[in-house]
C-alpha cells in the first residue's frame, strides 16, 4: 500500500492555498485554510488548491502535484447550509 498523505502531519511540510480565477490565474494564495475559504466564497467562478511543500530554511520545495478541492469545498458549503436550513 503506499504511503497515504495527511495535511494535518506533523512532518515538516507547508501546506499552501490557491485562489484562482476562471483563466487559471492565482488571486489569492497563503497558508491560512479559513482566509483560503473566505476569499473562494467572494470570487464567483473560482478554483480552489492545495498543495504541500517542504521547508528547509530559507528554500521551499514543492511536494507532489496541486489538488482542487473546489468540488469538496463547494459541497462543504452546500451541505452546511441546508442543514442550516433545517434549524430554521
């Protein structure tokens, strides 16, 4: 089985988001997921990635490929307002 990766290790890796517009060009990136989030929640059309890097002082290297976790983020949000809905 190969090794399963996990964004909340404790190995020494970054992780880092990406807000990009329907071109593909990065509107906002960082590593915050909430402020990732907030800002995919104001940009109509918007994509969203993750990707996870490996700091060694002042150097970063990339670790992988970029993932969109746009469809999982948008069913996040969806699924959290109907169940809103259903308090109401």
């Amino acid at each position: 089985m190969s090794k399963i990766s996990n964004f909340l290790s404790t190995d020494p890796y970054v992780d880092f988001y990406e807000v990009t517009d329907t071109n593909g060009i990065a509107i906002w990136g960082g590593g915050d997921p909430v402020e990732a989030i907030e800002f995919f929640r104001q940009s109509i059309g918007s994509r969203l990635f993750v990707t996870s890097w490996n700091e060694e002082g002042d150097d970063a290297k990339l670790i992988g490929v970029p993932i969109e976790i746009t469809k999982l983020i948008t069913a996040t949000i969806s699924n959290s307002m109907e169940r809103a809905q259903q308090w109401r």
